[in-house]
C-alpha cells in the first residue's frame, strides 16, 4: 500500500475527512503535554507540515513517541479531522505510531536558523529544511513545465551528447575526459599526448552547449528543444557560476528574431505561471523571508509585454548615464551586469530583449545584418538578475557563415557537418539558451546558485 | 507568424478544410508532369508527408520548384483540400512556394534505403529519414511519458550531478574529468598525480549512477526520481552497451521491494500506452518494416500482469534447461542473457521480475534478507532484450550497511553522508535504474543502440 502524501490531504480535505489514511514523514518539531502530543509531520510533498495529535489513550507506545527527537522518520495511521476553528485547517488523530528511524540529540538540524553556508556542507539532509525544501520542489515544477510549454507546442526533446569532441563556441574553458593514464600518459614522437589512444580514438570535452547538434535536429524536426547539463571549467567563483548547471535550448527551423523571441518570452511566462500556479505556499514562503518583492516582480513579468530595444538604442540610452557606471558603455562594448540591470531595472521596469550586438563581440553562428556590423542576437534582460536568455538567428547562408569562421580564425573542416545543414534544406533558423538555475534563482528570488543545486560543483568543490 | 505544423493539419483537417495554411519542411519527392507536379512534404512533426500539389497555373516559379533537389527546405502557402477518395486523406493546393534553401545531387539522402552502418557516418542528416524520424519522435514522447508518470504521482524530480568524486557502486569503469595540464600533471613527492591542484580539489569522475544522491533527497520529499545522463568507460563494442546513455532513477521512501515492483511495472505500462496513444504512425512503421512482432509485443506488455521469481526458484526452473546453455546455471552465478531471455520469453511469455539475488553477486547497498544469503534486489526482465530494469530495496540499516561496506572492502569514511541518512531518520526505501535507450529499443524494435542516440558515444566515436 501507497502511503497518502500530505500534499493530497491538504487538496482533497474535504473527501478525506473523517477517513482513516497511513503517511510517512520526518518530525520537525513534537510536543509532549503528558496525556497528549502534538507532531509537525512534514514528508516533502508541500511545504505544509501535517500537525499530528496523538494521546496516552489511544497510541500504546505513547512514551516512545513523545521521546523522539527531531529528524525522526515516523509512519502513522491516523483519522483526517476537519478543524475550521483552529490555525491550521485540519489534523490528523493518530491511531498508531511507529518509529521508521530514529533521530538523534546530534541531528544538525535543530530547530534554529541554520546559514546557507552551513547548511552547504550538509547537502545530504539540508532538502529537509524549509529553504532548501521549498526551492527543489520549485525546481522541480519548473523542470515539468518546461517540457510542458515545449511539448504542448510540437517541439521534440533531443538528448544531445554530453561528450564532444568539438567545441560550440570556438572558446570557453572545457573539461577534458579521458581514460588515459593520468600519470603516464602515451605520447607522439613530437612529445604531445596521443589522444588516438584515449578512450574515444581523440580528445574529449564536456559539452558547453547542445546547439550545434540541436541545429541537426531543428533541420529534421522544425521546432526541438534540449534539456540537459552544460559544463564550464572557468576559474571565477561568484554567486552566479557553478561548473556544472543544466540548460535549456530550443532550436526552430522557419524562425526568426523575433519568432525567437516571441517563444522566449511566451516560455518565461508560462514557466512563472505554472509555478505561481502550483507551488503558491512556497512562493508565499520566499516572498516572506528570502525576497520580499519577488510575487510583484513575478506577477508584474508575467502580465507585461517584454520591451525590445536594439544594443545601439541601449548604448544611446546608457550613455546618458556613464558617469554612475564602473565601466562607461561606448557603441562596440560588451555590456556589463550594471548595465544590463540599468537598463531593465530603471529604464524599462521590465524584463526587455536586447538585439543586434556588433559582430565582434558574438558567436560565429549568429545571422549577419544587413549593416554588415551587427548579428540577429539578442540577450533576454530581466530585473533582478541581469541576462536569462542568449539567443540568435543562426546564419544560414552557406558563403556568409563560411567566411565568418575563417575570420574567427577557426577551419571550415571541423565544422563539415554543421556547414552540411546548409548545403541541404538549409532555411532560416533561430534558438535561444535559458539557464535553468538562473531561472529557479528568478523563481524563488535565492542569490546563490549554489542553493538551486542539489549538489552543486563550483571550484575546489565537488562533494556529496 | 508561426508555420502550422503537418501533423495539426492531419488532425485538424475538418476544421482547416478549405482554409489557407502555411507550411515549411523538407521535400522528400518532387514530381514534375509539366503543367503540375506533386511534392511530398515532411516536417518532422508526424511520420506522415503532406501531399502539395503545385500548378503552372498558380505557382509563378513552377519550373524553379519543379527543378529542386530531394531535400529542398521550401515553405508553402495553400489550401487545405480533403480528398476522401484518394490514397491520402488530404492535400496542400499550394499558392506560393518558396525555396528557403535548395539541396543538391549531392545530397547523401537520396530516394532509395541505405543501411543503418552508412547513416551512422551522417549523424546530421539521418534524422530527416523515415528510420531515425520515428525512432527520434518516439524517444521524445517516452521522456515526457516518463516526467507525467512521476509528477502525476507526486514525484519530485531531482538533477542529480554528473560530476562526482565517489563511485556509486564501488566499481565500475569511470571517466576522469580533469583540467590538468594532460602531458606534464603535477605530481606529489611519491610520484603520484597532484589532484588537489585539479578543478575540483579531487581526482573526480563521471557519474555511473545518481542513486545515492537520489536517496539523499528521497529521504526529505519521499517520492523522487532522476532522469540524467551517465556514463559507463567500459571497453565494450556491443549493440547495447555506449559510454553515455539516459537512466531514470526513482527512489522512494516507505517503500519495499513488492512496492519498487509495482511502480516500475506501472512506469512500463504507462510509457508504452503513451507511445502507443501519440505516435500510431510511426509505431505501425517499426512493426511493418523493423519488428513484425512489434505492436503485439507491446500490447501484451500494456496489458498483462508481469511474473515475479525469486532467484532461488528461476535457478531450478533454468537447472531444467541446463543442457541448452551455453553456460549451465547454478545458485550463486549472475544470471545471463541467455537465461534472462529464456525466462522471459520461453517460460514466462512476458516481463518477469526476479527477486532475491545471492549478496555476493549484487551491490553493498541493497538490503540484506532474514536468510543472510540474499539481498532485496531485482531485476525485470522483458521478451525480445532480457534485463531493462534493475532495483533494490535500500540497506536502512546502519550496522548492517556498515558490516557490507566493510566485507567489500570499501571504507566507511567515504559514505559518511550516506551514511547519515540512516543515522537521522532514515526508513525502508527502495528504488531502480531503467536504462532509457533500453526502453527506446524495446519501444521501436530498433536493435542497436547506436540508432536510438542522438549522437552515440562508444569507444573510438565522438563524432558529430
């Protein structure tokens, strides 16, 4: 027999009143007042705890029960009661209570204010806290509705590899793998190591993104998306990169900018909507003591038309104000996170695409304009946190693109396959990338990616 | 504008009848008879083409359209027309049509079958052909079979990490993930690798399983599962075996081994019944030209109730058999796929759990039984590709985990967190690995595992 979740008898009380059901769960707080006891049971399937009300009368390991220290695992069997007068709307009289596992004085979790930092050294138990419960279980809903907004729409979920042997962007840190002899490795005659020896006959990466690879898809289905984890060995340690996070990239044949951005945005809004929808107790939870603004900024993103500005116009706009910036802004300047947070928070109010970046400081991959000097990119901007979103029309033409990696110092070789899409059915494209932890950071309103990971590897740390 | 996608205009060909649509996709023929010519149209949202019919008539650039390549990516504006005595039940009187981008004699997909050994060496185009079309649209339905499945149920859905400095099952070949400088490593004084000078502080891997992390977070929300990439350095050229494939792991609390079986049959059914309701075309297309047994096979899956054998008594059932096999059974050796598809397909006719494995031949983590000879484990085996599912019921408790730790040689310090979970309220839990290219195959028919990835990974392959 499946044990019914809490989550199920909060929604379905009035059913279930009256009715006899068996939960498990971990006691976060218990109450002995001699003749009767009192048990916040919480199992993980809403942020509510279930308050059990057990007696000397009824339960005949009364003494154990109340003895038990916090953390323990208990199975009760127990009457749903209505209770409309009371703080919380029901409880549970319990006819039987038996200790699944015990818990102990030494359990890290007592009841006080733990610090994020501390609880980082105990991932293996800080899901049972409410911070770290509410924020997996929103993580959760947004992976869902991500498959969700791209599904109901006909894309196709590829799996792209996360092994490669090329590299997407022409640049960026890597991670190698390998099964070579770390100590000893083969080496060629000119003293380089002899990757024809390693496991996959050449050097091997960790993937920094599925887009080239989605793009095969895209050119057979019309409209994919991936949904998976991306890697970067960079050596910066800040709130905003972990080595290893997941990503989502969709990839849609027949599209341009602002096909792109059209779906980039009706995604954000149906990612906050789902949420909002389906975890309100957990969002009430952040708004109250992580971030105070975060259900206005959610609500306000949801209800509001995304502005579009091109980097030109933003470059104009942000020169008025260079001299509050640490890095004034000139036309050819990649923009900084205090411009872009400029630029959303106090000019627009509101999340806002930026479009068409000069050539130099983009991708290869990205459409060339008419100008000549500027590609159909564009950066979703968003209050709060700055970029969410990369995303470009890819170029399509075969001569352009070529060109573009010869000028990027790259070789028309490596990249057969990708130049292939263009010399058979190639059409316009065009696809975008979404941080996921960026997104469940936007979600819950949680600074730190290291507090959306489950277990989060950054540098010098890959514990648990 | 977005394009309509073929497969609505199949299913919504009442409702569109008479109305003007537009269309973009890959030509798969194009028939020139002078005055007008017909153009089959894919688009990769359904194994169907869309008949267009073009015409001197109305289409200005007949001739250029009627001189395309096979493989032409065109977009199409036209009328939908019911044709109820035709072969096809529609067609696209075409208005405009435009060549988004021509393809050329060249084109490697021309109209004739090639093998599956020549497609794998065009891993970008191969998704455009009738094979990898289905088998790719069925892998995308299956994963978001798999993600309602569990969030119907309550599951919390968990990013398990893919770099991890601990190995799952206490063996295992791994790929090390490494920024050292590969040919000059830093070494310490006993000539041995400097890890701490690597990314992580560590020597650290890819991961062979996310089941510990998963019990980590099973034992805050109850019910869990990951669906992740992992990765298997093992030397082995077999159509089922690559270095990188896709594995769902439930874990779930207050849950035996009788429960573990229940909802891995349960996951089964409902991914073949989903597959079954979403792609009819492309299933009718495995079993006409892949598997002719195919859509029977799955229909007696769906609906029947699956075998449970302990090991003990599937021995004395094989013992019978001994002189068949090529290695004779006896209690205690790992069973074979020999005797797994015997079991299944000859005696029990359809998936069959076995149960209760010697400890000697299973992992230290899985729970030892009354009799000290056997563990919780299992392994469902189904007709047609023998072992698709392995699971157990968890070792909660801390003792006896740590004796089994120990008698394999392992060190306790390195679970210390694992560990953990059974100190401060752990319960009975259980859980199971399902290989998803496994499913994929079963799902298809397709026999190799090769053609069920996007990109395989194998020894010696990285491409594309």
């Amino acid at each position: 027999m499946r044990y019914t979740k809490i989550a199920a008898i909060f929604a379905d009380s009035q059913e279930l009143s009256g009715q006899e059901v068996q939960i498990g769960g971990w006691a976060k707080t218990i109450r002995d007042l001699k003749t009767f006891g009192f048990i916040e049971l919480n199992d993980g399937s809403c942020f509510k705890n279930l308050q059990v009300v057990f007696s000397t009368e009824i339960v005949a390991n009364y003494k154990e029960i109340a003895s038990q220290n916090v953390g323990a695992a208990l199975e009760i069997v127990g009457t749903v009661v209505l209770t409309p007068d009371a703080k919380q709307p029901l409880e549970l009289q319990a006819k039987t209570v038996v200790v699944a596992g015990a818990s102990s004085p030494e359990y890290p979790l007592q009841k006080k204010r733990h610090g994020v930092e501390f609880l980082r050294t105990i991932q293996h138990l800080r899901p049972r806290t409410n911070l770290y419960s509410a924020t997996f279980r929103v993580r959760s809903v947004a992976a869902m509705a991500i498959h969700e907004f791209f599904q109901q729409k006909g894309f196709t979920y590829v799996h792209t590899p996360i092994i490669t042997a090329s590299d997407c962007e022409g640049a960026g840190e890597m991670f190698r793998v390998t099964t070579l002899d770390p100590k000893n490795p083969p080496l060629l005659e000119n003293g380089d190591v002899d990757y024809s020896q390693d496991f996959f006959g050449k050097a091997a990466n960790l993937t920094v993104s599925g887009q080239l690879n989605a793009e095969n898809f895209a050119m057979a289905f019309g409209d994919v998306y991936t949904f998976g984890p991306t890697f970067r060995a960079e050596n910066s340690n800040t709130a905003r990169h972990a080595a290893e996070f997941w990503m989502i990239e969709p990839e849609m044949a027949f599209t341009d900018l602002a096909g792109d951005m059209d779906i980039a945005e009706a995604m954000i809004k149906f990612i906050i909507k789902r949420t909002m929808e389906r975890c309100p107790d957990d969002l009430a939870f952040f708004n109250s003591f992580v971030d105070k603004g975060l259900l206005e900024r959610l609500e306000n993103v949801a209800n509001s038309d995304f502005g579009r500005v091109s980097y030109t116009e933003a470059v104009e706009i942000l020169k008025k104000n260079n001299a509050n910036f640490d890095y004034p802004v000139e036309w050819g300047s990649d923009l900084q996170t205090e411009h872009e947070r400029y630029l959303t928070e106090q000019v627009y109010k509101k999340p806002v695409f930026v479009t068409d970046y000069p050539k130099e400081i983009k991708a290869f991959y990205m459409r060339l304009n008419d100008d000549g000097k500027t590609v159909a990119a564009t950066d979703c901007l968003v209050p709060g946190i700055g970029e969410i979103i990369g995303g470009s029309q890819r170029e399509e033409r075969l001569d352009v693109l070529e060109s573009r990696i010869r000028e990027m110092g790259m070789t028309t070789e490596d990249y057969w396959w990708y130049l292939d899409l263009r010399r058979y059915g190639g059409c316009k494209h065009a696809g975008f990338g979404l941080g996921f932890e960026r997104m469940v950071m936007y979600l819950t309103g949680v600074a730190n990616i290291r507090d959306v990971l489950p277990h989060p590897r950054t540098v010098g740390n890959a514990d648990f």
